[in-house]
C-alpha cells in the first residue's frame, strides 16, 4: 500500500498551494487543520511523512487549541505515531537552531516559507517517503 502524506495547514491558501503541487507530483495527500482528525488519520491510515506548519490559529486538540510545534509533539510523544517523520513549515528565520523549534517539538526536519523551489520540495517528500 502506498504511503500518503498528510499536511496539517490551515490557511487556505496555502491549502491550494500544497494540492496543487503534490497533485501535480503524483504523491496521495490529504490536507487537514483538525488535530483529532489527525491523530486518528495517523492511527488508522497508512502515512509516511506529515507537512506540519508551525502557526496554526484554528486548530485544536481534544478540545484546546494549539499549535504546530505542540501537535507535532504529541504525536512524537505517542509510541505508536513517533516513527512517523515530521517536517515543519516556518516563516520564521531559516537559523531554527536559534528558535529551537526542532528541539522542541522532536520534528525529523523543517522548510521555511514561502517555498520557491517546489522540486526541492518534491525531493525531500519523496525521500522520507521512499524510507
């Protein structure tokens, strides 16, 4: 069964930005916002990476909201989850070493926005997916 990614945004967007892309590449998606979706998603699908953006403002999670790096957290705190990689979205500085934002959240990797080089995208999907 083939891997699919799951992209965790919530601006929309950014939403038809990532569909159209990821269409185009032929690579399955789904595009979600609702943190209980995802964790059931994740639990029940089989998915390879998820795409995290770190500012999500109407996202919750058992009833509180959150964000980004506090989502991927969860699922890396979770033993059956935490194998699956995370690459977060920031439009913050590209030095995340000062923001510890990867640290923090226990994230495989991150991309900054905006994106510009949709290959290089394309290319590290597919390399987290290929493992």
């Amino acid at each position: 069964m083939e891997k699919s990614v799951i992209i965790v945004e919530d601006d929309p967007f950014s939403q038809d930005f990532y569909k159209f892309i990821f269409r185009k590449a032929g690579i399955n998606h789904k595009i979600m916002e609702d943190g209980d979706l995802l964790m059931d998603t994740l639990r029940a699908d089989n998915i390879g990476l998820v795409i995290m953006d770190i500012n999500l403002k109407n996202t919750y999670l058992k009833g509180e909201k959150t964000d980004g790096i506090r989502l991927t957290r969860f699922i890396k705190d979770d033993l059956g989850l935490q194998n699956i990689p995370v690459i977060l979205v920031t439009a913050y500085s590209p030095n995340l070493s000062d923001n510890k934002f990867l640290e923090e959240s226990k994230a495989e990797d991150y991309i900054t926005k905006p994106i510009l080089d949709f290959n290089a995208l394309i290319t590290k999907v597919n390399g987290y997916l290929m493992n």
